[in-house]
C-alpha cells in the first residue's frame, strides 16, 4: 500500500524469521494519522527508494536501510548463487537437511550474522516491531535495552559429575530468562529478545554458549569426559568471562614478564608453545616452502612464572589448567601487555619487528643483528634460544681485521677474522665470500654466520686477489685498496709515491720527443703526459677521445719517445687491415724517425728475429690470429690495439690470440669501447689489465647482469670506479676551446683482393689503349677514351659493383666508410655523408639500412628536400644525410651535423669545400671535422699528388674533367694510369 510522503509518515525496523536465513529485520514506512498514530498503510523501503523519504530518515537510517537490504533472501541469493537456478531451489538445496552444503550455510550464516550485530546496535532510539505471521510489520513494538547485561558462567563439581549453567544480570538483578520463550535473535554475538525487550552483553558472549540454556537448566558434564570438556571448553569460558565454580579452583596470578627470542631454521620453524593451544583453539600452522630454508624465524614469547606466552595472542589473561590428585586449578595468568609491547618496540627501534608473534630474516641478516645488538638484548632482559636442530650456531661478537702493504710490485694482504673465542686467517673466508656460502664451521663445531656486509665490503678484494695461502692483489687496483681504507674496512700501508698515485693526480709534464715533427694542442699533450704516467707505473690504459681528436699523434708521439730513451725492443700495433695505410701517412708525417715494418700480406716473412731492426710493427687482427703462434715469441715494448673493439668477444679466437701476445706495456685506442654489451668492457680492460675486473664468471655475475638487466646504479658506479684511473676519454664538447674550425683528415682505404684485381684488369687496359692513341695521335685525340677510363677507374675504387653488376665482392672503402659511420654514431655525433655518384649512394643506403642505422637522403631526384634537411637538423634518432655532391653542394644549412665524409674526392677540392660548408655555416657549434676517403695504389690518390704538384688546378676556374684534362701533359697521364 503506497505511503504518500506529503503526509506524516514514520521509518520503522521490524523482526521476522526466514525459514533459512533465521531472524532477519526488514525496513518499512508507514503511514501516520492526525493523531500521530501509525496506520495499516505502509509499505517497505529499500537503498533503491530511500531517497523519496529522505525528509524523515537520518544517516543511522540509511545505514540501516543499506544493511537490511544486504540480508535480504533476494540479495543473499544474487551474492551466493554461482550456478543459474531458481531462488526456490537455491535454499532448497542449499539447506537440505541431508544433502545441504554445509559450509555454504555456515559462510551465509556468518555473513548475515555480522550484519545482524551491526545492524542491532544501529537500533538504539529506532521504532522496532516484531512482524506479525500476517506479514503486518507493526503487529508489536519491542525495546532496546539502555544497558548491557551480564553473564556469570557457574561450574559445580560433585562425586559424580558437573553441572554448568549460566545466570544472567541486567542493573544489577537477576533476569530470568530460562523456559521464558526467549531468542537469540544474532549470536555472533549474543542478542537475546526476552519479554519484548532485545538485550546485548559485556565482554562479547557468544550466543552458542546460551542458546542450550533457553530451555535447559543445566548441563551435566560427566566425569570420564571432564577432563577433556575442562581443557577445551572451560579454560576458554575463565579466561574471557567471569565464572563461578565450586569443587575446582581459579586462582588468578601476576608476574614481571621475562622477555624470550627464540630462533629456529624457518624450514624446522615449529609453533611457539603457549598455553592457549591447551584450549584446542591452534591457529593454521605455517609450512614454510623449500625456498625458506635459507631464513631464521624469531619468535618473542614471554616467560610468565611458569607459564610460555606468545605475542601473537592479544589476550590480557591466558589460563592453564593444572590437575591435582582430588581436583583441578585454573591459573589465570595477567600478562602485562604494555611491558610486551615496549619490548616489541625497542626491537623494532633496532630493525627486529616482531608481527603475529615472529619475524623471518635472511639467515646472514639475522646472525648480523644478532651479534651486532647482543649487548642491547641483554640490557632488556631479553634471552636468546636456540630451537633443536641438528645445527647449534654462534651467537656472539664477531670482527674482522685487514691489513695491506706495498710491495715492489704487488699489495699483500693479511688478516684475521674472530668469532667469540675463535681466531681465523682471513684467507680462510675466501671461498666462502666468492660463493656466498653463508655458514663457516667453527673448531667447537657450531655454525657461525658471516656477516651479510662482508660479502660485500670483501667480495671484489677476494675476486681480484691471488696466490692459494697467501694473498696478493696487483697494483693496478689502487682504487679498491684506497676504498678499503677509506672505508676503515683494512689498514694500508704504501709509498709516498704511491700515496700520490692514489688521486690520479701524479701526472707530470714530459716534453714531446726530439723527433716529433708537429705539434700537439693542449688537450693532446695531456694525453701524451697521461700516456707516459700509466706506462711509469707498469698499468695499461685505454685511450678513448672521441674520433678525429688525434689518439694516432698522441700514440706516435709516446712510441717516438720510447725510440729516443732506448726501448730495447719493438712495438706491435694492431688495428683493421683498412686502417694500416693511414698509420703508416701518419707516421711519416708526425715520426719520420720510427723504423716501421708493415707486417701484412700473403709472403710476409714470419722471422720474428727481423723484429730488432724496427721501432713499431703496423699488422692486423687477421693476421695476429693467423700467426699468433709466431708472434708470442717475441716480447714487445707495448703492444698497441686500435679499434680495440674487436677483441669485444673475449672467447674469439682474434681475442684469445690477443691476450698470448707478450709485452712490457698494452695500451688500446678507440672511441667506443663499449659497442653492445658491458662484457664488452671486460675484454679490452682485461687485455690491458689482466685480473682488473675479475674472471668473466665473475664479471657476468656481480657487473653484467644487474647492470644490464636489473640496472642496478650502484653496480654501475662500481664498475666505473675500477676502470676510471686506466680509460682517459675526451669529447669534442670537453675540449672545443682548444679546438680549429675545421678539421681536415685523409683515410686510406685499401682494396680487396678482389677489387684490387678488378682495378689492374682495367687500369691495364686502358693504358694500354690510351698511350697507345698519345703515342699515335697526340695527347688532344685521347681525352675522350682518357675521361672513359678514369671513370671507370674512379668506380671501382669506389666499389666494383658501380661499374660491373656481377661483381659479388667486397670493397675496401665501404667497409672503412661504414666502420667510421657507426663509430661517429655511436658517439652520438651526426653525419653529412657527400658522393658524386649517386649509385655509390645506393650502396651506402643498403648497408645503412642492413645495419638499421637511420638515414636521411637527398639527390636531383629529391622532391622533398626540405622535410629532409629539417628531419635531419630537429630528430635527435636521425645521425646520418646522405647527399649528392650536385644535388646538395650548395644552399643547404645543415649545423646538426659535426662530421663531413668526402666519399669519392676528385679535381677540384673548391667543390669538396663547398659541401664541407653544408655544416660548417652561422649557427654551427662545434668544431666540424672532415674526412676524405680516399683508395690506395688507385687513380684517386694519384689526383691528391697532382694537386700539390699543380696547385693551379685548384682554382675555381677549373670546374670540369674536361678542363683538367686538357691541361694534363703525357707525364701525368702515365702517372695517373701507373
């Protein structure tokens, strides 16, 4: 019946019984008359209609509305229900007395229960009504009681049995509620409805201990079970209600609580002994996982008199039963629960947290706190157990004491560990700190611990280390001898010399060697110094400028020095097979004086006694690895790498030959010693200074994989800090101020076998043909056939494939021209990649995209040449433009890029510079370098020769072949085709 809200109306609650669900309350409005009486027009409110009577609803109402609605058959149904059935059929099954599922009902029943007992302490000062059988929600009225009533449990034993029953008080009397039709209307906890009246308790009763009352008198509990029901049931009952018993005794008892750690393997971790599992109230065991083997468990209980109590129990009194020859005492024990707690907090203070009565750590973590707060436990009382177990481990002060002093060319190390009584070598931890194995066995046979922070602070001093009973460390790790010291981790003894030596900042000025034709610019002469400093102290180190800052100068610069203070033996420098021409130009430009032999080709000859008539061996990884058996016998002064990435492998067979090689000094040079992964890093630092970082196991273990794959930032810096004293590495951006416009580099480029063949087959021929014509018909009449051949020569120095598309080889040029490419890349530098032709482009372009190195491009066929130059100058992922010399020569502004490849220089270098100026215009930063690529034994070196020989082919009036050409006499055509 509707309840219109324009007239009064009243919000009431009223009680019912489901035939599944038990008692439940339901909300209704109902209509009120003039004389403020409720009617029989009412109808039932939910959370879906509230709103329309919200003018008479306060928030306890809809709180309570909300609550009714959850109990409801339909929304216990709609949460309950997994299977599509009926709602019929759902409790029909459900609680089928046979067949029901029982621990559904006892989930439902704890999930109406709970909102029952909210429900019923929300009605205070609410109308409430028990629902007639009619369904009328107002058939009576019923009350709250204003107080909570007691419950005295009473206990009386006789010679045959005892008889339990409880009393109940409300302000002091009596209330009989017993054979009165009285109900538990919720009992988790009890709320009895008695005499219209709904009741509630102290202390939280459970209303399964009343409900066999309502209708009961007593119990009786028979003798040869008394034991058994005393344990489980009355024990519970004494400690958390009040009893009265007669023929047994409650004695009630307070002690200072005595604080208990004790420790066990959390895989034998067993449950701590307290008295309420006494009661058969255990909680779940925890089984530990075999993962857990490795972690202690604490467990805090209190010692009370007698009596073991766990924290993880929150209750203020705990009761063990005692039998006695004629009786029973219960021991009502007063834990004092503020002493627990301050325990608990002054352990968390000192990094142990004690939650639900225990604590697991790392099994290295916990014998750390415990030795390192033994004295702070024993000053709050606090003792430590160990459990049972087939290991007894030590508990006590633990230390470590490490000396290292200087000796000619080694750090000794020595030292003692103490456990309690007991005093270690400290070379005795060395496996254990290598493998990480946690437990050392002591003389006495218990198990100490090793301190968690020693693997740490020891681990790279054990790593690096050498020698079985004694140990010595070289002395190329200075920089982890000065941590330990500054750690206050080992006492150090050393020179003064090298006391300097530790800051890196014993570099001395060395003038530059007599011999030296050139001059060095600041930045270089300190690398040169640099390079004298780690050679003094017998390190090797790594050159790494940017490319184009001049480690070739640097380093001949250092090898003319070694030849004019009597190194007694030669050099070997090994680098690509490309580069070898372009040491050998710089060598004669910068150290004419250095005796040189160019150990490469097919019939070298492999007597290394040749060796003494020289300063400097120039050969190539291929050949080191083909004759490396050959070049171990002869023990060099330095051996050299450039390009010392590719040893990056170390299990090649390149870099395995590498290491055999024999020498008094190693030094590497390269712009990216890190190409693709750390391990990369462990190759060249461990050819030059071998043991520095650690076996490869090792490295991978503690360097490459948290830094690659957890990037761990600590492991990074570590790694830094060890190899920081032996890597000097300028960038252009470091050393601008000292730095030209422009700098101009030449790069020979050697052919192929096979491209070399090609190039003699056609060279011969057309110098046959065209000396030919001069002879016969004069200089004039072979210009035609001269520019053909030329042409053709300039291709395939190139790359063959330009001029015959069967060629499957390689060319020498564009393998240097890619190596330059991806180191200027990787340096994150950009690119301006020039060629007259646009087929040698194409080539470029494959490789690049082979490579997946990104690229912009531009030739006369380019429509859209300015979204190029500005994806080219804005996209920090764009390094590379390649260009056609005609296309983009002129009008182009191109100030991202700081490097300039001339691929196929020719005539006219006015042209050249016109590109180079591409980059190097108004709003260009940086210092521009270029690099002409130039193949040698070919036409194109030979074109270099004539101009400098004829330097007025140069002017801007000679734009053509044509041109140049007429003005060649038969002395150059023939030096041309030589």
């Amino acid at each position: 019946m509707k309840v219109f809200t324009t007239q009064p109306f009243q919000v009431i609650y009223s009680l019912f019984e489901h035939e599944y669900l038990g008692y439940l309350f339901e909300s209704f409005v109902v209509q009120v008359n003039s004389k403020k009486q409720l009617t029989l027009q009412h109808q039932n409110i939910s959370s879906k209609n509230a709103e329309e009577f919200a003018a008479r609803l306060d928030e306890v109402d809809f709180k309570l509305i909300e609550l009714m609605d959850q109990i409801q058959q339909d929304a216990v149904f709609k949460k309950f229900a997994v299977k599509k059935t009926t709602l019929a059929d759902f409790f029909f099954k459900t609680y089928d007395p046979a067949k029901g599922d029982k621990l559904l009902q006892e989930t439902i029943d704890h999930y109406v229960q709970a909102r029952m007992s909210k429900i019923l302490d929300l009605l205070q000062h609410k109308m409430v009504f028990i629902m007639g059988k009619d369904g009328e929600p107002t058939w009576k009225q019923v009350q709250m009681a204003t107080e909570k009533a007691t419950v005295l449990f009473h206990f009386r034993r006789n010679d045959d049995n005892t008889h339990y029953f409880p009393t109940i008080k409300y302000k002091g009397e009596k209330l009989e509620f017993q054979y009165q039709n009285a109900v538990l209307v919720c009992k988790e906890p009890a709320w009895l409805l008695l005499n219209d009246v709904f009741y509630s308790f102290e202390k939280q009763v459970d209303g399964k201990k009343l409900q066999p009352f309502l209708n009961k008198k007593f119990i009786v509990v028979p003798r040869n079970v008394e034991e058994s029901y005393y344990r489980k049931f009355v024990a519970p009952l004494v400690e958390q209600f009040d009893v009265y018993a007669k023929g047994f005794e409650i004695q009630s008892e307070r002690y200072v609580p005595q604080p208990q750690l004790q420790i066990s393997e959390l895989a034998v971790a067993e449950p701590a002994p307290v008295l309420f599992s006494a009661h058969g109230e255990e909680e779940e065991e925890e089984y530990p996982q075999p993962s857990d083997a490795d972690k202690i468990v604490f467990q805090l209980h209190f010692q009370y008199g007698d009596y073991t109590v766990g924290t993880q129990e929150t209750r203020q009194i705990s009761v063990n039963v005692e039998k006695t020859p004629d009786s029973y005492i219960f021991h009502r024990v007063h834990r004092d629960l503020e002493q627990e707690k301050t325990v608990m907090r002054e352990l968390a203070s000192r990094g142990l947290e004690i939650r639900n009565g225990k604590a697991v750590l790392d099994k290295s973590k916990a014998f750390s706190w415990l030795n390192a707060h033994a004295s702070a436990l024993e000053e709050l009382g606090l003792t430590v157990k160990q459990s049972q177990s087939d290991k007894n481990y030590f508990i006590g002060e633990t230390s470590v004491s490490v000396g290292i002093n200087e000796t000619n060319d080694w750090f000794d190390i020595y030292g003692t560990v103490r456990f309690g009584p007991y005093e270690i070598p400290f070379i005795k931890l060395r496996n254990h700190i290598l493998t990480k194995r946690r437990e050392y066995k002591l003389p006495n046979g218990q198990i100490a611990i090793i301190p968690e922070e020693w693997f740490t602070q020891y681990l790279e001093l054990f790593a690096f280390s050498e020698g079985d009973d004694e140990l010595k460390l070289h002395k190329h790790h200075l920089s982890l001898v000065s941590d330990l010291q500054n750690g206050n981790l080992a006492t150090v003894t050393m020179s003064r010399k090298l006391e300097k030596l530790r800051e890196f900042e014993a570099v001395e000025d060395k003038p530059l060697p007599s011999g030296f034709k050139g001059e060095l610019r600041p930045y270089q002469k300190a690398g040169y110094n640099w390079l004298h400093f780690v050679q003094e102290f017998h390190f090797g180190g790594c050159l790494a400028d940017d490319m184009g800052l001049g480690k070739t100068v640097q380093t001949l610069a250092m090898l003319q020095h070694r030849k004019e203070h009597g190194a007694q033996s030669a050099s070997l420098l090994v680098m690509p097979t490309s580069l070898i021409y372009n040491w050998l130009a710089e060598a004669q430009k910068f150290t004419p004086q250095l005796r040189i032999l160019t150990y490469t080709g097919t019939y070298r000859n492999k007597n290394v006694s040749q060796f003494k008539h020289y300063d400097l061996i120039l050969t190539s990884y291929g050949i080191v690895r083909l004759d490396h058996e050959i070049l171990q016998k002869y023990v060099f002064d330095y051996v050299i790498l450039d390009e010392s990435q590719a040893i990056k492998n170390p299990n090649s067979n390149t870099s395995v030959s590498i290491r055999e090689l024999k020498s008094k000094h190693r030094l590497i040079l390269t712009g990216t010693p890190v190409e693709n992964s750390t391990l990369d890093l462990w190759s060249q630092m461990s050819f030059i200074n071998p043991g520095l970082l650690g076996t490869q196991n090792f490295f991978k273990k503690e360097f490459l994989r948290p830094i690659e794959k957890l990037k761990d930032e600590h492991k990074t810096r570590r790694l830094h800090a060890l190899i920081k004293p032996f890597i000097l590495r300028r960038h252009k951006s470091q050393v601008a101020t000292e730095l030209p416009e422009k700098i101009e580099h030449v790069t020979y480029c050697k052919m192929t076998e096979e491209q070399e063949h090609a190039y003699e087959e056609t060279k011969s021929y057309y110098r046959n043909k065209i000396l030919k014509t001069i002879e016969e018909q004069g200089t004039g009449k072979s210009q035609f056939m001269l520019l053909q051949g030329l042409m053709k020569l300039r291709q395939i120095a190139n790359h063959p494939l330009m001029a015959d598309p069967t060629y499957e080889a390689e060319s020498g040029k564009l393998g240097e021209v890619l190596r330059l490419t991806k180191n200027v890349v990787s340096e994150g530098h950009k690119v301006l990649i020039f060629s007259q032709f646009v087929k040698h482009l194409d080539l470029v372009r494959a490789a690049l995209d082979e490579r997946k190195i990104k690229y912009a491009y531009l030739d006369g066929s380019t429509k859209d040449r300015q979204a190029q130059v500005n994806s080219f100058q804005n996209d920090p992922n764009l390094p590379v433009f390649l260009i056609s010399l005609k296309a983009g020569g002129v009008g182009l502004n191109l100030t991202a890029a700081d490097y300039v490849f001339i691929l196929d220089p020719w005539w006219n270098p006015a042209v050249e510079a016109q590109a180079v100026d591409r980059a190097h215009r108004i709003g260009q930063q940086n210092t521009v370098f270029t690099y002409k690529f130039i193949t040698k034994n070919s036409v194109e070196e030979k074109i270099l020769a004539l101009q400098d020989k004829k330097i007025q082919l140069v002017s801007d009036l000679i734009s053509t072949d044509e041109a140049v050409i007429k003005r060649l006499t038969k002395e150059d055509i023939e030096s041309l085709l030589s």
